[in-house]
C-alpha cells in the first residue's frame, strides 16, 4: 500500500497529507495480513513476466479469487495474471 500510495502521490492523484492519513487508517483498519510461503509457488511461476514483487500481490489476488487493483498500467496489460486487474487512474 505504502508503494502505491507514493505513485498516486507522484503522479499527482492524492496529496501528501491524504498519502499519510490513508496508511494511518491503514494501521488502524482491521486488515488481515497473508503469509508469503502459499504464495511463493505461483510468484515463481509469474517469473518470466512480473517482479517478485508484483507477482505477490497476484498471486495473492489469485488465490482470493478477487480482482487486483493497480495504477501500473504494465502490470494491468502483462501476460500470466489469472486475476482480473483493474487499473486505477
């Protein structure tokens, strides 16, 4: 989230103080954190085509069977995600 926040930052879609304020709520929020291992399979196989990096969040959104939200538009367009990936702009 902290990645994300700063390129909406960068990219002039939300302020600083929105950016700091979001991961506030973020700390505060009931979210759930997921374990890496399950995950490490299918980043694997996302090798060829995403960062490790990016590869864990689809894999992620993979295994939850819900769409991956993302304002990298290469990301949106590569081949191998199974997830629906739905670009924010």
């Amino acid at each position: 989230m902290a990645s994300f926040l700063r390129n909406a930052v960068r990219g002039g879609l939300v302020t600083v103080e929105r950016a700091r304020r979001a991961l506030v709520d973020l700390d505060d929020s009931a979210l759930q954190r997921s374990p890496h291992p399950p995950l490490l399979g299918r980043v694997w196989e996302l090798r060829d085509n995403l960062s490790a990096y990016d590869a864990a969040y689809v894999a992620l959104a993979e295994l939850l069977d819900v769409p991956l939200l993302s304002a990298d538009g290469k990301l949106a367009r590569s081949s191998g995600p199974r997830c629906p990936i739905e670009l924010f702009q």
